[in-house]
C-alpha cells in the first residue's frame, strides 16, 4: 500500500504546489502574521473534505457528465481571472509596505480571516477540479483499501504543504517591509492566476466542441 500512498502524495503535491488562489492568501497571511494556524488548518481541513468526496465517489460520478465539468471548468476560469486582474491592480497601484514594528500584521479579526478563507477555498471552482475531479478520478478503479492509502498520502501532501508555507512565510517579513517587494509578488501571482485561468479556458473550450 506504501506505492498508493505515494501516488497520492506526488499527485497532490504537484497540483497543490502551484501558487493558486490560496495559496497566495495563505502567504500573505504568513507574511502579516495573521491568524496562520488557522488559515492553514482551514485550507488543509477543506483538501481532506473535498478530497475524500472525491476519491470516495463523486469524482467519478462529475467526469461521468461532461456538463458538469463544463460548468466547473467555466466558473474556474472566471474565478482565477478576477483574482489575476485583483493582483494586477493591486501590483499597479499599491504603495504598501509591511510594518512589523507595529500591531498591524494582527489587526484583522480572526472571523474575518476564517470567513475569506472558507471562501478562497470553497468558492473556487479550480479547487474542485484539482481535488474532486482530477483526484477523484485517479482513484475511481481503485480498491477501497487502495483508496483509503491513497487519500492518506494525499491529504499528507496538503498538510506538508500548507503549514509549512504559513510558517516559512513569517520568516520572510524584513524582505515584505518595501514596497516594491510586495509589487512583484502581487506581479507574480497575477501572472500565474492569468496562466491558469487561460489553460483552464482553453481546456473548457475542448470540452464544448
């Protein structure tokens, strides 16, 4: 069972490290040193769910009807276009700069934090793609027991990945302190929310015609 564990930690772990939409609210989160624990735990409880709904069933039963992956191909697209154009705008116009020598990094409620995170999580379609459809379909000739390895290693990868970039995020503050820093990563995500956006368009296309 030890190759089922490692097919779903490779698997995961290369759809979940591209820099997506949470990811890139889970850096910043690191980076102003807001509630990361919980943002983190929030992502990786959201991968768990979505992934064993995918693997256990539902996964096979969306790639069954090209309507649904349709949809969801469609609403991704639009979702990853609005975060990208969010990005550009901000890496155009904004001045800020992270000041840790004050309370700042702390001042957004923890409730606000757990709602926009639920909502970068459950209110992407690219995320049901990666971890219901893609994942769910992978395991759909799978043993229950192979798919239950499968899931451990899975879900391993997404906690590796999402408390490990939380906390390594924190130790890049001095760097976040100018300006100009935060515009190229804003530059960054934009670009590579674009790049899924049209790859996920192009794909949806393929899928009508």
């Amino acid at each position: 069972m030890l190759s089922m564990m490692l097919k779903g930690i490779f698997l995961s772990g290369s759809l979940i490290v591209a820099i997506g939409s949470q990811n890139a609210f889970l850096l910043r989160s690191g980076l102003k040193k807001q509630h990361v624990f919980t943002v983190a735990t929030l992502c990786f409880m959201g991968d768990v769910l979505l992934m064993s709904l995918g693997i256990f069933g539902i996964g096979a039963i969306i790639q069954s009807y090209d309507i649904a992956q349709i949809i969801l191909g469609a609403l991704g697209a639009a979702f990853l276009f609005w975060y990208g154009f969010s990005s550009l705008k901000s890496a155009l116009h904004s001045k800020h700069a992270l000041n840790v020598s004050s309370d700042d990094t702390q001042k957004r409620g923890k409730t606000s934090i757990v709602l926009a995170t639920l909502a970068i999580t459950f209110l992407n379609p690219h995320v049901y793609l990666d971890t219901v459809v893609v994942i769910g379909g992978v395991a759909s000739s799978f043993t229950l027991d192979e798919k239950l390895w499968f899931l451990i290693g899975s879900v391993s990868a997404s906690f590796l990945w999402f408390y490990g970039l939380g906390y390594a995020a924190t130790k890049l503050v001095p760097v976040f302190s100018r300006p100009s820093t935060w515009k190229i990563l804003d530059s960054i995500v934009a670009i590579i929310m674009f790049y899924i956006a049209f790859e996920l368009a192009k794909w949806t296309y393929g899928m009508m015609v």
